[in-house]
C-alpha cells in the first residue's frame, strides 16, 4: 500500500507528495511507461518590459540555470532510479530543450536505456521569440527509449499510421500548444498540451497499462491517461500543482467534459477524413464487390456538398441505417469522379435519385477494424452523406 497518497478515492489516479527521488520507494510494482517532464534549467530570473508592462520569466527555482555538469548528475540520479520500476519492456519519454536534452540522452545511452526516437515537437502556434538575435524558437524534444537494448517494447505503428492517413508518422510532430479549454482549472507554467500525451499514450501503451510521471506537476499525464482508459501514478513536491492535478481529474469525472476533452485532443487539423454514407443492405453489399461508392452530387435531396477537409478525405464508411459499419480505405486521397446514372447502370447499379453521382473508389479486399463503435442514428441525418475524422472510428482510447 502505498502512504501520502492525495487521491485514495481513485484506484486508477495515484499522486504522491515529495520529492520523486523519495517517494519512488512508495511504489511496488513496476510499470508500462513513464513520461517525464523534467526541469530544463533555463530560468535566469529575469524580467523583460513588452509594451510598458514588465514580465517576469521565472517559473520557479527547480528550473534556475545550472552548468552541464550539474545538469547531467541530476538526470542521472533519476534516470537510474526510475529505471528500476520500469518493466523489462516498457519505455519512457522525456521533454526537453538544447538546455537539457543532450544531457538527458547522454544519460540514458550511460544507464542501458535504447534511444528509439527523438521527437521535434513543433508548436503550430508559438509565440515570436522576444530577441531578433535568433530564429524563432518553435520546437521542444523528446526523447523516447525503452529499457533494455534487446528486450522489444510496445509500439501501435498501425494506429499512427491510419492517424497519420495510411503513411508512416515522421518523428516531427505539429501539435498546437496549450489551449484555454485546457486550463480552466488553472495553469501550471510548463504545461503540456492533452493533444501530445494523447499521441505519446496511444502509440506506447495499451488500455490498462499504468503510466508514471515522477514530475506530474498539473498531471496532465494523469488526464489524458484516464481519458484513454490506463491508470496513472504522479509524484509532484508542490502541492499547490498536484492540488490543480485534482481538479482537473474532478474535472473529467462529469462524463459531458470526458468526452469533449477526448474529442479535442484527437482533433488535428491536418487529420485524414471519413467519408460517411448510408446504403440499403443490397446496394451496400454490391459497393464492396465492386469497391465504388457513390452519392448524390449537385441541389438534389440528399446530395453531398463539398466541404473543408473533403481534399483530406481517405476512408469511406459504409452503414445501413446507422448500423453494420464497415470501413475502408480510399485508392486516391481526397479525389473522386462524377458519373452519370448511365454510367453507374453499366457497373450494375441501379440509381433513381439523380442525373450525376460523386463517385469514389476504395479497396474493399482489406476492411479497417472499428475500434470506436460510432453512433451513426442522427434522425433524418442519419441518411445523408458527411465527412468525420478519423478519430472519431479509431484510436481514441
């Protein structure tokens, strides 16, 4: 059993209060991952005037600056004890900049740890650095690795791949920073956005897998761990932090917020789209012996209008009457034809509804597995065509 737990009354949301080095002897079973978001000793407590207003940069005395080689002993010490409630095949990430990534690395390559990738997270909304001495900084790092250099880890390529619209996911990831709806709670001043958990946790962990964070500060790493159905343990020596760290999960119990959340951060607006189209059972099965699938173009009654994010689109989704879902990929993103009804009669067909049909093509060989069972009875709506993303079909837990 563990002590100074703040959380008693979550088995899944576990947040100890100390210093992690401490408090890591309070946990006595090993775990899938850890995410880390270490201090990165940039602090220089100063302050700047921006329009008149003078702005202090400090986030706290933990994050003052410090040479190389203090910087390195500490990422050392914990490294290596944290490696210790790693399981055998479990991997761990850990954020960083030029002001302690290297080091970071330098330790794990030291301790046994397999470096897998680094990860450039480029902030699409960063804000203009200050001085014009340098480039705009945009981007942090992180380092992933797993334990041992021989023993496999877990890895969800297939998922990335289909969030990533059927090709493999690079290591520079586009990720807005952190938005409002994320701080509603209160903020922490190095917070890190739900979005790039949420893609860490899916890719690394499997559901029911616990997740560690020995720097949980906000526990965003909790939040978005719960969200996606794994379990979490926090260890954070502010306790004004792990206090917002229970909001936020008090937060997420009302089930209305779980689930906006968990659309939000599967939003990305470069994400691949859905097209979504009712067919009576016998069309439907004729669409997939043939791999066409076509819908009403132009002012008739339930024709589909091309939208924002039709030139994304790479899945089409079969359904009949909301129901019997079956997924597939598009031959060519984003394209289709326009056929007469002629046309489509000497396919076998039999339209009646319109002149002219959008037309797509998609391999029907090979459909995608659901893993988020959609709610598709929409009333009237149910039977007209529309796009979604695809995170609305896979991936979200």
């Amino acid at each position: 059993m563990m002590n100074k737990n703040l959380t008693e009354e979550y088995k899944d949301f576990i947040l100890l209060h100390g210093d992690n080095l401490e408090q890591i002897n309070q946990i006595n079973h090993k775990v899938d991952m850890i995410f880390a978001n270490p201090p990165y000793f940039l602090s220089k407590g100063c302050s700047l005037q921006i329009n008149g207003i003078w702005k202090n940069f400090e986030k706290g005395e933990w994050d003052g600056e410090r040479d190389f080689e203090a910087i390195k002993a500490f990422n050392y010490k914990w490294l290596s004890a944290y490696r210790k409630v790693l399981k055998d095949d479990g991997t761990i990430w850990v954020c960083g900049t030029y002001h302690n990534i290297f080091s970071v690395a330098s330790c794990m390559v030291e301790l046994g740890y397999k470096i897998l990738n680094v990860i450039v997270w480029q902030k699409s909304d960063a804000r203009p650095t200050l001085s014009r001495n340098y480039f705009n900084f945009t981007t942090e790092y992180i380092v992933w690795a797993r334990k041992h250099k021989h023993i496999p880890h877990y890895f969800n390529c297939n998922l990335m791949e289909m969030l990533n619209g059927g090709t493999r996911m690079s290591d520079v990831w586009k990720i807005p920073f952190v938005a409002s709806w994320e701080m509603q709670c209160g903020a922490h001043p190095t917070q890190k956005p739900l979005r790039l958990l949420y893609r860490i946790i899916l890719s690394s962990t499997r559901e029911g897998d616990t997740i560690l964070d020995p720097f949980a500060g906000s526990c965003t790493t909790g939040i978005t761990a719960n969200l996606l159905n794994r379990k979490f343990i926090g260890i954070e020596q502010n306790k004004d932090f792990l206090k917002l760290g229970i909001r936020r999960k008090e937060e997420i119990n009302s089930p209305l917020t779980a689930d906006k959340f968990l659309k939000k951060m599967a939003e990305n607006p470069e994400e691949i789209m859905v097209m979504i189209n009712h067919a009576r059972k016998e069309l439907k099965q004729k669409m997939i012996e043939k791999g066409i699938c076509y819908l009403r173009a132009g002012d008739s009654k339930g024709s589909l209008l091309v939208t924002p994010g039709f030139e994304r689109m790479q899945y089409v989704l079969l359904h009949t009457n909301g129901k019997d879902c079956q997924l597939f990929k598009l031959k060519n993103r984003g394209t289709f034809q326009i056929w007469t009804a002629d046309t489509l009669r000497q396919y076998g067909f039999s339209p009646t509804h319109a002149p002219y049909y959008v037309v797509l093509f998609f391999n029907s060989k090979n459909p995608i597995k659901i893993i988020h069972q959609p709610n598709l009875k929409e009333g009237s709506f149910t039977y007209k065509a529309k796009i979604r993303p695809l995170s609305d079909f896979i991936g979200i837990k």
